[in-house]
C-alpha cells in the first residue's frame, strides 16, 4: 500500500504533518534550511516584531526536569522572542521560498499596537511567507507589556487582534498560537473563529516554576541567584496540549495544528487523533536534532499502513468519538487486575502500592509471590502503571462468575 504522508491544512499543502515550532530551532535562516534539507515539511521562524519592539534576553534561560531516567522530562524556558527582527527576515525568506518552494514556511509574529500587528502582516506576505502565526500565548515576558497571554487570555482581546491581522493578511492563512493557561480554551478558540482567522494552534507552554537550587534557595533557572515563572514545555505537558487539541476539536469548528510535548511518532498520532491535522516540535528538535523527522516520518508511514489507511488524513480526529464526559462512562463496565506469574520479579512494588494506596486487594506470600483478589479488586488501574516489568494487566470481569475473561 502506498503511503501518502502529505496534508492540506488551511488551503496550504504540507509534504507531512511535521512542523517545526516557532522556537530556537528556527531563529536563524540557516537553521530552517538545515531543517528543510532534513525533510520538516513546514517550520514557523521564531517568533518576531518590529524593529522598535525591545527585547532584552537574560542568561541561563533553561531549565530542564528529569525523571526515572528521561531526560527533559520537561523543560522550562524564560526566553522572549526573537532578537532578529523582520527587517532582518524578509530577504531571507524571498530566498528560502525559492529554494524550497515545497516545503512551507511560516513566521510567528507578535506586536503590541495595531499598526504594527499589521505591517508585520503585510511586509511579510510581500516576501513570499506562505502562512501566518500570532503569538497571543508566551507566559512570561511579554505579558507584562500588553502581550502574549495577556491577550490569549481575553476572549475580546483575542478577537479584536486576530481581526486587525486578518484583515491585513490578502492571500495567506492566519493561524492564532492559544495559551493553555486559561479556565476554558475553546472559548478563547471561539473568539479565533469569529474573528475569521483561519485556523489555531494549541497549546502553548504552560506557565510554571520549574524547582529550586537547594543550596542556594535560588529558583532556577538562575539568573545571578534569581529568576522568575517561565514556560513549560516537553513531554510532561502532552496531556495538558491534547486536552486543548480535543476540546477545541470537539466544540470549535475551526482547523487545529497541535504543539506541546511531541516526543516521537506515537504522540504525532494522538495528536491526530484528537483532531490537530499537522503538529509541531520544538523541545525534542532541541534534544535530538532536526534528523528526528526520519523516525518521524517512518514510523507515521508504518502506523498508517498496519492500521490499512492510506494518508495522515485518515486519522484526524478519529479518536474524538471516545472522549466523553464523565456522567457518559459506562458504570456497569467491569475489570480486575490479572498478575502474569511468569513474568512477576516479587519485588512487591504492586503489593505496598495497593496496600497503601488503593483497596488491599493484592496478597502477599512467604515467597514474595503476589496474587489479585478479585473480591477485593475494583480495577483502579494503579497497579499495571507501577510495575517495572509490565506483567499486571486490567482484564474485563464477568461478577457473577468471578472469572477473568479474556480480552
């Protein structure tokens, strides 16, 4: 079966789904060739303005999170937006767009008047960008000056804005960038659609403060013994993006591209499945290099063709469907947990974590061997997520029999 790996997303044709996030991976011309020759079907130069908009970076300005072994399990950032402003770009990208004129290049554009949101708009139509991103969505930094999140979170600033670039945008899609550090995100959605923007992006990073120095009391990253709240971003926060990508998907009738926490190609399909129809990559690029979009691209294609379909479109929100409310779940569904004894290394993890955490339900013997009982059990799921050699699985429960029945 061939593979067709490309999409149409907002009238523009994509090679594939895979976009490089407005981010350090884009912020120089050479970088988004580098990434082009490497096979990213779509790059968003790192966010830029207007020559007079300061901006005034501050080092370190990342902080990583790691955990049982994953590096970057998250990664804060307290960086701004870029330091090359437009007069800088818009030859270079009459020049990428020759040189790659298959691939689709993007800029992400933020302002804080009017007049600027649209020369930004204008200048860079002229020079060939083939769509628009607006940041409405950085946590830190540019809030305090009117931008950002400070309108991300504002349904009637978020409409008024996307309109004035609208309205300067002739030919080319706009995209809004949605902070997910809101109550309600299709709101905010909403409010893109109405303003006759084409199409939105979710969801930013999530506001944090990643942890501090113990020696120094210092929050990091530090900055001369300080610092301040920053953006969180990496594989931690893939939940939080698809719950954005899902509900938007569900309520909002409005074009989605997914960002926050792509990691490989299996998030790329979750992504999908919720109803983002490209995704972008920003932290993982950072970790791993822009040769990520190999396995990228050869595991999507191997995905798509065990499940027999014949293009990324197949999969876009195939998996809405299965999201429901919590007063929609079935309560007569029934499972207990099932121990696979050959593969049990008795190291009691399963046992104290029901024992202290959940309903009692797993005996332990002299030998250390472990057991399920299912009068006991309610199927919580607890246990299965902390084995460290996957041999506990949830099993559907016939109650009136009492026997596990096979899945």
């Amino acid at each position: 079966m061939g593979i067709d790996l490309s999409i149409e997303y907002c009238g523009v044709k994509f090679p594939n789904p895979y976009i490089l996030a407005a981010a350090p991976p884009t912020d120089k011309p050479d970088m988004v060739r580098r990434a082009f020759d490497a096979g990213w079907g779509g790059a968003i130069i790192k966010t830029m303005s207007v020559k007079e908009e300061p901006v005034s970076l501050v080092y370190p300005m990342m902080h990583g999170l790691s955990y049982r072994g994953q590096r970057l399990m998250g990664l804060e950032n307290i960086d701004l937006i870029s330091e090359h402003c437009v007069d800088e770009w818009l030859p270079e990208i009459t020049k990428i767009k020759k040189e790659y004129p298959d691939q689709v290049l993007i800029a992400s554009i933020m302002a804080s008047k009017k007049e600027d949101w649209q020369d930004l708009v204008r200048r860079l139509e002229d020079a060939g960008i083939d769509m628009i991103e607006c940041s409405f969505s950085c946590p830190h930094g540019m809030p305090e000056r009117g931008m950002g999140s400070t309108i991300g979170q504002n349904a009637e600033l978020t409409e008024r804005t996307a309109r004035w670039v609208k309205e300067a945008a002739k030919n080319i899609p706009v995209i809004i960038k949605l902070t997910p550090n809101v109550t309600d995100i299709t709101i905010i959605a909403e409010a893109v659609r109405k303003s006759g923007a084409d199409s939105v992006c979710a969801a930013n990073t999530v506001k944090g403060l990643i942890g501090f120095n113990l020696d120094t009391w210092s929050p990091y990253p530090e900055v001369n013994g300080k610092s301040t709240y920053g953006g969180y971003s990496g594989p931690a926060i893939k939940p939080i993006a698809l719950k954005c990508v899902a509900e938007i998907a569900k309520k909002v009738e409005i074009p989605i591209t997914a960002v926050g926490g792509l990691w490989d190609w299996r998030d790329a399909v979750e992504f999908l499945l919720a109803g983002a129809e490209t995704v972008q990559s920003c932290t993982a690029v950072m970790a791993m290099g822009y040769r990520i979009i190999d396995d990228l691209n050869e595991g999507l294609a191997n995905y798509l063709e065990s499940k027999e379909l014949s293009c990324v479109r197949d999969l876009v929100g195939k998996g809405l469907e299965n999201v429901m409310r919590h007063e929609e779940l079935s309560r007569e569904w029934q499972v207990r947990a099932f121990i696979d004894q050959d593969l049990c290394i008795k190291c009691d993890l399963c046992y104290i974590a029901c024992r202290d955490g959940s309903h009692q339900a797993i005996e332990r013997f002299d030998d250390r061997s472990v057991k399920v009982d299912p009068d006991k059990c309610v199927g919580c799921g607890f246990c299965p997520q902390i084995c460290p050699v996957n041999c506990i699985t949830l099993q559907p429960y016939e109650v009136e029999s009492g026997e596990e029945v096979s899945l």
